[in-house]
C-alpha cells in the first residue's frame, strides 16, 4: 500500500496536508493508478532542508521523502499507532514520525496529525482518523503488504 501526502498549505507555524491512498488501477481503458482522497494532515512547519533549513526540535514538519510504515507501540502514547521508518539520516535525527490524533500543531511534536482540517490550522476527528488508518494499514500487512508513505 502506498499512502501520499501531498502539502498544500505551508503556513509559519503550521502545514496542513491530504493524505491519499494510491490504488492500482486496471480495466479495459485505462492501467495505472489513481490516488483516492482518505483525509487531511496536520504538521509543524515546513522547513526547506534543501536549501539549508535546520530542524527545530519538536516544531519541525519532516523531510519530503518516501518513508517505510509499520505499526509499533508507542509507549507515550499507550497504544499501537503508525509509525515512519527512514534511512539512517533519518533515524539518527528523528528515531521515527508517529501518526497520532491531536488537532493542533502544538499537538505533533514533528508528528503528523489525521483529521478533517475544518477549521483555519486544525484537524478535527482525530481519533477516528487514525483509527481508520490504523485499519487501513493492518489490512495491506494482512495481506502481506508492504506500506509506504510518500511525502510531498
């Protein structure tokens, strides 16, 4: 499965985001894929690490890039919840992006939000969102899947 999160709003202290999930598609016109709408993203700032940007502690969005995703358990949080495995840049910086619910910025850390964005720098429904996503990412493994988000 191949998740893509696609920024379109890069704000000073906020980045919102849709995320997708990419799906084969096959039929007698038409072969390729086609990315469908799942929900929105709520991240720190974005910063442009290709040009020179820094990572903020806790208030930085992370590195565009493909990233591995598995399911761990996050002892902050208490739960099993998605989390974004990179290469060894990656991991020696950040030790991995979890994929929690939370409706502000202020709620990420560097981690990335699912939600509605309904509201001006907010997600809202949350908890349904990642639960939804969890599911969606338990089935792929199920049936022996890799997962892999994409981040634009």
């Amino acid at each position: 499965m191949e998740l893509i999160l696609e920024r379109i709003a890069k704000r000073r202290t906020y980045t919102i985001g849709r995320l997708y999930i990419r799906r084969q598609v096959v039929d007698e016109y038409l072969t390729g894929t086609a990315d469908d709408y799942f929900c929105d993203t709520l991240e720190p700032t974005w910063r442009d690490y290709k040009n020179g940007a820094y990572k903020v502690k806790g208030r930085s969005a992370i590195p565009e890039g493909r990233y591995a995703v598995v399911i761990s358990y996050s002892p902050k949080f208490k739960q099993w919840l998605p989390i974004l495995l990179g290469g060894p840049e990656f991991n020696r910086k950040w030790q991995g992006i979890r994929i929690h619910a939370g409706n502000t910025a202020k709620d990420t850390e560097g981690c990335i939000l699912v939600g509605k964005n309904k509201l001006v720098g907010q997600v809202v429904d949350s908890r349904i969102w990642t639960h939804r996503l969890k599911q969606k990412i338990v089935e792929a493994k199920g049936r022996g899947e890799p997962v892999w988000i994409t981040i634009r």
